[in-house]
C-alpha cells in the first residue's frame, strides 16, 4: 500500500510517499527556517502564508520523485494536530481536497503519534526486503523530544498509547531554542547549541530538575539559572552550551531509563527534532540496558514520511476520517 503523507503543522512543508509504513519511496521537505530565523522564532501567520505558497509544489514533487502516478497513490495521511492552526489547515484541506477529487480515502494523524513511527521507516537506500518495518517490539517505551513537547508515552500496540509523563514548563527543543537565544546564538537553537558545545566543556553547575516520584519533565530553572550566568558575564558561551546541554540530556536519559527498568519494556525509542542531538544518542546508547531506536536525524525533525508511515497502520487498523476532519492544534497523545 502506497500513502501520501502530508505535513504542515509547524514551519516544514512537507510531502512524502512510503510503501507499506516503511519504506520511502519519496521525502520531501520544504524548510521555512531561514524565513523565520530573522525573527528569532517561528512566526505563525508568515508560515501559514509560507505553506499556501509551497504545499502544492511539494506535493507534486513527492509524487514526481517517487515516480508513481496518482492512480498508485492508496491513500492519504495528513497531521491535524497538535501545531499552529492556520499551518494545519493548510495541509488538512488540501490533503481532504485531493482525497475528495482522486476519491481516496484519508486518515487524520497525531503528529506526536507521527513522530514516532519514524521509527519505522527503513532508509529509501535500503536493499530487499524494502518493506519490512524495523524490529520494533511491543510494550515499547517512547521518548518524543521535539520544540513544543517533551512526552515520555508507553506504547502497547499500534494506536496504543499511554503518557506517562511530560514537560511541565518549556519542552526540550523549546529550551534549546531559548539557551541559544540567550547566548547569541542562531535558530533554530538545537543545532546552534549543538554546533557551539563542540569547542566547550561541560565545566559550569547548571541544575537538573529531577522531579523524584514523577515522570515528568521541567527545563524553565534550567534556562533561568543559565540566563543568570550570562547575564554575570565572563562565561564562554562554548562552554555554557555545553553545559546546557549535558543538563538536558542528563535529564532525559536518567529519567527514561528509570522508567524503562521500571516497566520493563524491551525497547526505547526516541524520536523528535532533539532526538536528532549526537551526544544524546551517545548518551542513551551508552546507558540503556535495552535496545534504543533512533531514526536518522532527518527523520527526527518535522518530514511527512512519518507521517505516512502512521497513516498507514491507521489504514490497516481502518482508522478512516471522514471530510468533516478539522484541525485539533492542542491535540495530545494516550
Ligand atoms: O520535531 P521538530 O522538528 O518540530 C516540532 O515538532 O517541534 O523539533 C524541532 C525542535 C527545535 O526546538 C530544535 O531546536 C530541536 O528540535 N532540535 C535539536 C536538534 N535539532 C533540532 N535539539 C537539539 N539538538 C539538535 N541537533
Ligand atoms: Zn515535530
């Protein structure tokens, strides 16, 4: 089965076709970074505006690059939620515009939902068998790291999700993005500070909010406390990246970890834009007693295969949304 996902909840426009919920036949991401990087953030009416102009063009270059026609197309998966209202309504109606006129069936998708199976789709370079999902196994547990949520979600089946906990203040890329604002450093700010820890040393006390007997997440002392520092002066902001970002990770992989002993999964899988960070892949490689799935970091970040790729299993499932589909921007997940 063939499903063209469609992707405009935040600043990607994106389109892509995967076979079968796992291998991508075409991925195609059209970014708005650079537009909203003057401003320091993501701007919602210039990308609501940003994806009228680019969804139609990058729809037609997912389905010229995969190299089918539409009569291969078996259906359509687009994200209604969570995001930007005026983002989402652009690809939910046109996703509904294109089902409706190709009488194709659509199917609404949870873009944290989405995010997750990410974890499922093979690289398109892949050698045969191309459509094997990856080795993921039920209960698994899920870490979604991305710039509006920090949710740790016990997965027990396709379409079965309990939260377990979540950020209680900024999520995890959102106190990247605030770090290197503070630090003068670019947007979006999880490559920025990345990038800057590089030359640094994880020299300076930043605390970790552990939260004892909770599974949630709190990043806003963190963010403070290093607001503080560069305010005193004299820091080197190679350093304060560093340490910035060994006190997010700190967090993240102790406190999934913990919890992954504790319900005795067999798997974790990380997915969001933060999951694309190298030291915290290092981290929770290094640290997990259990397998830890990771996709690519272009795949971690907002794409429409992984939105496909769950559309798919909804199709199985026949977890079929009707034309009266509309965006849900606070849409949770379990
Ligand atoms: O999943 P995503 O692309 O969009 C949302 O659904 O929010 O995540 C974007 C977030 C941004 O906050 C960005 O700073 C962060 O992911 N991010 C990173 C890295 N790449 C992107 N954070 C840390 N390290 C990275 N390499
Ligand atoms: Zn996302």
């Amino acid at each position: 089965m063939k499903v063209l996902g469609v992707e405009t909840s935040c600043d990607e426009t994106a389109a892509a076709v995967v076979e079968n919920g796992s291998r991508i036949i075409s991925n195609v991401v059209a970014s708005q970074i650079d537009i909203h990087a003057r401003y320091g953030g993501v701007v919602p009416e210039v990308a609501s505006r940003q994806h009228l102009l680019t969804i139609i063009p990058v729809i037609d270059r997912a389905i010229s690059e995969a190299e089918v026609s539409w009569q291969d197309i078996d259906g359509i998966a687009v994200t209604y939620g969570p995001g930007l209202a005026g983002s989402l309504l652009v690809g939910v109606n046109v996703a509904k515009s294109i089902a409706l006129a190709r009488q194709l069936p659509i199917t609404g998708v949870n873009h944290l939902e989405a995010h997750i199976y990410a974890n499922w789709l093979g690289p398109s370079s892949s050698p045969a068998p191309l459509n094997l999902p990856r080795d993921v196994s039920f209960p698994c547990l899920c870490l979604i790291v991305s710039g509006g949520h920090s949710d740790l979600v016990l997965m027990q089946g396709h379409g079965q999700f309990e939260k377990l906990g979540r950020t209680r203040d900024d999520a995890a890329g959102e106190a990247f993005d605030k770090a290197a604002r503070i630090l003068g450093l670019g947007y979006p700010g999880g490559p920025a500070i990345e990038q800057a820890a590089i030359d640094g040393t994880p020299c300076l006390s930043l605390p970790r909010a552990w939260l004892k007997g909770s599974r949630d997440f709190s990043f806003s002392g963190l963010k403070t406390a290093l607001w503080h520092l560069a305010e005193k002066g004299g820091i080197s902001v190679a350093d304060a990246a560093a340490s910035f970002q060994l006190a997010v990770i700190d967090v993240l992989v102790a406190k999934t970890i913990e919890a992954a002993k504790q319900l005795k999964v067999g798997q974790i899988l990380l997915s969001g834009g933060v999951a694309a960070n190298k030291l915290l892949t290092e981290h929770f490689l290094n640290s997990s007693p259990v397998p830890v799935l990771i996709p690519p970091p272009h795949l971690c970040t907002d794409n429409a295969a992984m939105v496909a790729a769950c559309g798919y299993y909804h199709f199985e499932a026949d977890r079929i949304s009707d034309y009266a589909l509309d965006v849900v921007p606070s849409l949770s997940l379990g």
